[in-house]
C-alpha cells in the first residue's frame, strides 16, 4: 500500500467519524421531557470525545501535508426524526459499532501497508471509540432505569 492509500484510510476513518450518526444526533439534539435531559447531556459529551478521535487523525494527516477532506452528514439521517429516546440510543449504538470495526479494519490494513503510526494511532482511537460504545450501553440502561422509576 502506497502512502497515498495510506492517507486515503486515514481521511475516509476520519470521515465516518466526523459525520458520525453520534455527531449528527449532537448538532441536531431532539426535542425531550425535562426528564430526560440527562441522556442530552452524556450524548453531547461522548460527541466531544469522539470529535478528539476525530483531531488526533486531523493532526496526523496534517504534519503528514494530505488534504483533509472531512465529508458530510449522509441524507438518510434526516430520516432520523421523531424517534423515541430508546430507539434513538439503539440507533447510535449500532452505528458506534459499524465505526468501531471500520476503524479496526483500517487499522488492519495501515499496518499490513507497513504504516506503523496510523496503525497505532487507530489503534488508541479505536480503544476510545468502543468506550463511547460502552458509554452508549450504560446511557441506554439509566434510561430503561427511568422509564422503570415513572
């Protein structure tokens, strides 16, 4: 794999992170009760810890002088509106572990190109990126947990 391509996995990792269905449901937070409030407030920091991810590889392609291009939000999460908080979670825990694998693929193959560095760096944001996954689980539970309550 030529550098070029390596960048190239780098910018399209990046890519599925920045316009992440997270990032989106971030930017564009939902309409809910005061009672639920909360679950704002943890997605909008899981989206913070992602866009970190998303400024480690930004630094790395930076000093390695490739273009960033940081794409767009896909259409179909416009489709995405008056969902319920639970089949909201579980939306953004599916697609948090579609970018998961991708990110672990990616990595899989910088290293095979003989790119050490990006490997690793996907790496370590790939250990990040499964915590947000984790994260979104335990949002999920304390929610079920105050449906439970009222």
């Amino acid at each position: 794999m030529t550098c070029q391509n390596n960048e190239l996995v780098l910018n399209n990792t990046l890519i599925q992170m920045a316009c992440s269905f997270l990032q989106y449901v971030a930017e564009s937070w939902p309409w809910v009760n005061v009672d639920s409030g909360f679950i704002e407030a943890q997605v909008r920091v899981l989206a913070a810890r992602q866009r970190q991810d998303v400024g480690e590889i930004v630094t790395l392609l930076t000093e390695r002088e490739h273009y960033i291009d940081f794409g767009s939000f896909p259409t179909e999460y416009t489709d995405q509106q008056f969902l319920s908080l639970q089949v909201l979670i579980s939306r953004l825990k599916l697609s948090q572990t579609l970018i998961c694998n991708r990110i672990s693929t990616a990595g899989v193959s910088l290293k095979a190109g003989g790119d050490v560095v990006a490997a690793e760096l996907l790496a370590s944001v790939e250990i990040h990126e499964r915590d947000i996954l984790n994260a979104l689980f335990e949002v999920e539970q304390e929610l079920l947990a105050a449906k439970a309550v009222v």
